[in-house]
C-alpha cells in the first residue's frame, strides 16, 4: 500500500466528496458535507490507528499479491477508474463516483459513493475492508448486516453499504476470487428502489452523461483544453451547490511543509477568493455556478451589519469557525496538530471589503444572469465601500493572514480602492452620476495615499506595506486589478525584484521575511501563475508560457494540485484540491492561449 501523499484523485457532487490514492483506497470523506465528520480520515491518521487498535477510516479493494495500478477519470467527468494488478497479471478495475444528474427537473447530488468492482484480466483474489470511523477518528460505527446490506451506526449518521457482494465476506474482510463484477453503493440508510446492479449501472450512465454534457458547453481556451477542464470540473466539485459556497480544500491540516505546524482547516469559504473563482468562472461560460456563488457573496453582505465583514465564512454562512486541534488523529504522515475550525474568521484583514465589492460587480454588468444587480444591492454594497475608505490606510493581518503581525499591507490598501472604484463604475451603470463621482473621489484618495506610502522611492516599486522594504506576491495583482496599468515602470520594477527575490525555477515563494511560523518553505502554488500573468501584461509573453508550461507537469499524475510545491523536491503539499491554485490554472491558460488562427 502506497503511504500517505497527494497523489490523490478527487470525486464528488457539489453536495459531498471523497479523496482516492493511486491503490483504490477512499482516505478521506466527509459526511454530511464538505466540513462535517471525516468517516473517512486515514488521510490524517498518522498514527496507523491508536494503541494497538486496528486502523480505521478508509474504505479499500485489496488485491492478493499486488503488484502496481494504473489510475485516470473518465475523459471529460469527475469519473475515477483505479486498475489494480497482481503479481501474476491478473487484474481489476475500480470505478468511483458520486451520483450526480438532473432527475424531475431538479439535479440529484446524493450523499452516496458508487464503487464498481470488476475483473478485466483474469480472476485476482480480493479483500473488501469498508471501515468507516466517527468524532474524528475516536469511534467505531456500529455495524449491523442485512441480506444485501451493511449499516454503520455512528452518532449522527447511519450510512448504509448496500451491495450484491457477499455480506459475510465483507463483514469479516475474507480474501474471495473476484469472478463477477460488484457494485457496493455507499450511501443514507434507505432501502434502493431498484435492484443493486441495476441502480449502480443507472447512475453510472447517468452520471457519465451529466459530466460530459456539462463540459460541452465550457468555453475554452485552445491551448491546454484537457487541463482546463479537469480544472473547471474540480472547481465545481468544490462548489456547495445548496448555498453556492465553493471551498478553499476538501481538507484540513495538511502541512504546508514537513513538520511546519503551519495545518489549517480550509474546508471552508474565503471572502479573498471570490474574485479569482468569479473571474475564472465567467471566463469559463459556467454563469449558473457562477451566479449561485454570486448569490453567496450577496447573503454575506446582507447579514454584515454596517458593512463589516470577516475574512471566512462557513459553507451554509455560518460566522463562528472555531478553532480546535483534534487529539484523536496522529496527523498527515504523522505530522500534527489536526485543527477542526479556523481563526481566521476573527482576523482583522482589509482586502476583504474589496473583494466582495467585486465579486459582486458581475451582477452589474452579466446580461446572462437571472438576477441582476438593482439598488438594493448596490445600497448594500456602499455600506461595505464605507468600511474600505475608513480601514484603507489601517493595520491588518494581509492577504496571507499573520497571526501576530499587522501592518498596513499595500495590497489591502489596493483592494479597498479597487472596492470604490468599482463602486463608481456601478453607480454609473445604474445612473447615479452624484453618487458616481463622490466614489471616484472617495477611489483617487485612497489611491493618492498608496502611491505616496506604498511605492519605495528608491527602487521605484511597490512593497508589501506602507513605509515598508519587503515585497511579496500579491503586488502582482496590481495591473489585474485595473489599479495601475503593466507598461507602468513602477510595476514592471514590482515585478522584476519579485522575479529575482521570490522565484526559484517555476516556483513563487509569497514572500521570505519571517512570519509567526518562521521563514516559509515552500512555494505557494497560486502566485506562480500571478507572476505567469504579470510577464505577460509586461510583455514578457513567451517567458510567461514557457514557465506556465513547466507549472502545469508539476500536477500530481491526474492534473490535480495543492496549496504549495516545495521547489527542491516539486512535491505537493498543503491542502488539497486547492480552488485557489485550479483558478489560478483556469485564468492563465485563458490569457496565453494563442488563438485558433494564432497556430494556422
């Protein structure tokens, strides 16, 4: 059996999901969405189970004298096949999904995973061991067998494997040859409607036919359409269909580098993404994804009082993430603590009041959406534009959330005028003219003091915070945001020293001062491609495709990626699947594509 790494492939239905290893085994489910109970968590059980106890929290198709695996989705779904092969040749396939289609006019995203088991070479002996674990890793669920059923008894779930396998062979984990194909549907306790082979064969075909139908209708760039792609279908994996929260991870408390301490909890939604993920999905033509996350962003705002936000909310909206480590887990590779919660919702961070601003300037502006942006929204709105002007030039946590050190960081700075700015533009658009230009003026004030604080004079670029010497990667964004333009000497100084301090090969470090944890270790992945865009807006177009070319083969071997890649190994580390570094994939594949007539 492989040991703990990220070469995992990810499967799901924007309700829940599930991580597989390149041997077939699920480590890591939550239940009964993306930030409940792991049933499957051996992913972060360091410790290979506790005292002597047999391990838990993983669901395995063990082959007799494995040999190796071969593992790929399903072109164009989020349908994952894992060959298992034996010593002698023999082999088996395994197929894994989560249900997802439209059925009576609505779309069907169950709490359910599908595996079907078949042999493709020969007759391999096989072992089934489904252990689910509960709290975390402490519990064992208690099992009890029907005549094509198991079902797991845990505090607040009762999970049902419903299966044509035997039941005593899975009940006590026996070794039997695999002669006919087996579907085990994993799921609530409810009895099927149909017979067990026939309901998985269903919502295989169906779920097959969802997935190509949906990526049909992306709009692509023409180079790098398959990596496009697997990333647009592992954003929509993290998407929360029912609020239209889409996550940071699936995970918590992979390290950002061996043994750093630096575990946290991402299973939940930052108020900084959300302009990455509406970009990348309005690039990608998905606008009803796009519009639900939209909608999200629009119920922060109207439950902020006076405009105040925090920097991270929960997937239903709840404010409160509580922090705890979790001592009934040993942690990735052994690598604790485990964090359940994260405090960041009680930082301070300034960014936050632009980025919701523009999110929601899409609303404004899409003709495709179903409900456009109107007064009330933009009332809302201004609310926040008043929280940006008032904190613009106070200390904060940054972008990068310091848990002991606030500044006032130039990028926040930046984001509360990009926040007045597009409160102008909006005014415009609805015919405010008064309002209008009181927030333009409100915009060129702010951007007064961040030209006069923000930029070192002698060097004649930007640094990370005002009266400050260091730089880090979010001055990149500068140009993107529309707040100085890339032929600008200032900015092209910004991403020159950036180039020569923070880049090592393809990778980019977010900056190299000391932090809470001490000096970072590795690189994080989404700032490579900012600095992909930066070259590009300076017209250093070919060096930005030659070095995103070089970051799309450090993908893990199904197109997947992490938070952070240490650059001397190029091994994926941090939580995982990161939205931030897939949309960071999806916006600049979609700026450096040359065109179809580019290539005749």
């Amino acid at each position: 059996m492989s040991p703990n790494d990220l070469n995992l492939g990810v499967i799901g239905n924007s309700a829940i999901s599930a991580l597989v290893n390149r041997d077939g085994r699920i480590v890591w489910s939550c239940m009964p969405r993306f930030d409940g109970d792991p049933i499957f968590c051996s992913l972060l059980d360091g410790a290979g189970g506790k005292g002597g106890q047999e391990p838990y929290g993983f669901f395995d198709i063990e082959v007799d004298r494995y040999a190796r695996s071969e593992q790929q989705y399903l072109r164009n779904t989020a349908i994952l096949v894992t060959t298992l092969y034996d010593e002698t040749g023999a082999a088996l396939e395994i197929t894994d999904f989560c249900p997802r289609f439209k059925r009576q006019e609505r779309t069907f995203r169950p709490m359910t995973i599908v595996r079907q088991i078949r042999p493709v070479i020969g007759h391999p002996r096989i072992r089934v061991r489904l252990r689910p674990a509960h709290s975390y890793g402490a519990g064992r669920p208690e099992r009890t067998r029907g005549s094509n059923h198991i079902r797991f008894v845990m505090p607040d779930l009762v999970m049902r494997c419903t299966t044509n396998a035997p039941i005593s062979y899975l009940m006590e984990e026996v070794m039997f040859i695999l002669e006919e194909p087996i579907t085990m549907i994993l799921g609530p306790d409810e009895s099927l409607t149909s017979p067990i082979v026939a309901t998985g064969r269903e919502f295989f075909e169906q779920t097959h036919s969802y997935w190509r139908e949906w990526c049909r209708y992306l709009s692509l760039p023409f180079e790098w359409q398959q990596a496009v792609i697997r990333a647009a279908i592992t954003l929509k994996l993290s998407n929360f269909e029912e609020s239209g929260g889409i996550v940071a991870a699936m995970t918590t408390s992979i390290p950002e580098s061996a043994d750093s301490g630096r575990n946290w909890d991402y299973r939940f939604c930052w108020l900084r993404d959300a302009n990455f993920v509406i970009k990348a999905l309005n690039r990608l033509g998905a606008s009803r994804t796009m519009e639900d996350h939209i909608h999200y962003i629009t119920n922060v705002i109207a439950s902020a009082e006076d405009g105040h936000l925090q920097p991270v909310y929960s997937i239903t909206l709840e404010p409160r993430l509580i922090e705890e480590e979790i001592s009934t887990l040993g942690g990735y590779r052994g690598m604790g603590p485990v964090r359940r919660g994260n405090q960041a919702y009680e930082h301070i961070q300034n960014d936050v009041y632009g980025s919701v601003i523009l999110a929601a300037t899409q609303s404004f502006f899409d003709e495709r959406l179903a409900q456009p942006g109107g007064i009330r929204l933009f009332e809302q709105l201004e609310q926040v534009g008043r929280q940006a002007i008032e904190l613009h030039d106070k200390p904060d946590a940054g972008l990068w959330e310091y848990r002991t050190i606030a500044k006032v960081h130039t990028f926040s700075s930046v984001m509360c005028w990009t926040g007045c700015d597009r409160l102008a533009k909006i005014a415009e658009r609805l015919g405010y003219t008064s309002r209008a230009q009181q927030w333009r003026r409100d915009a060129d004030a702010i951007k007064a003091t961040i030209m006069e604080n923000g930029v070192d004079e002698k060097g004649n670029l930007f640094v990370d915070a005002f009266g400050g010497g260091n730089l880090d990667a979010s001055l990149l964004l500068l140009h993107d945001l529309g707040f100085i333009e890339g032929t600008d000497p200032r900015f092209v100084a910004t991403v020159d020293a950036i180039g020569a301090q923070l880049k090592e090969d393809e990778f980019l470090y977010r900056y190299i001062a000391e932090d809470d944890f001490g000096k970072p270790e590795v690189a994080f992945t989404i700032c490579a491609f900012w600095y992909v865009d930066a070259l590009a807006a300076i017209g250093r177009k070919e060096e930005a495709r030659d070095m995103f070319e070089k970051l799309l083969s450090r993908r893990n071997h199904l197109g997947l990626l992490s938070e952070d890649i240490d650059p001397k190994t190029g091994e994926l580390w941090g939580n995982f699947p990161q939205t931030y570094s897939m949309v960071g994939l999806i916006n600049s594949a979609m700026r450096l594509s040359r065109s179809w007539r580019e290539v005749q």
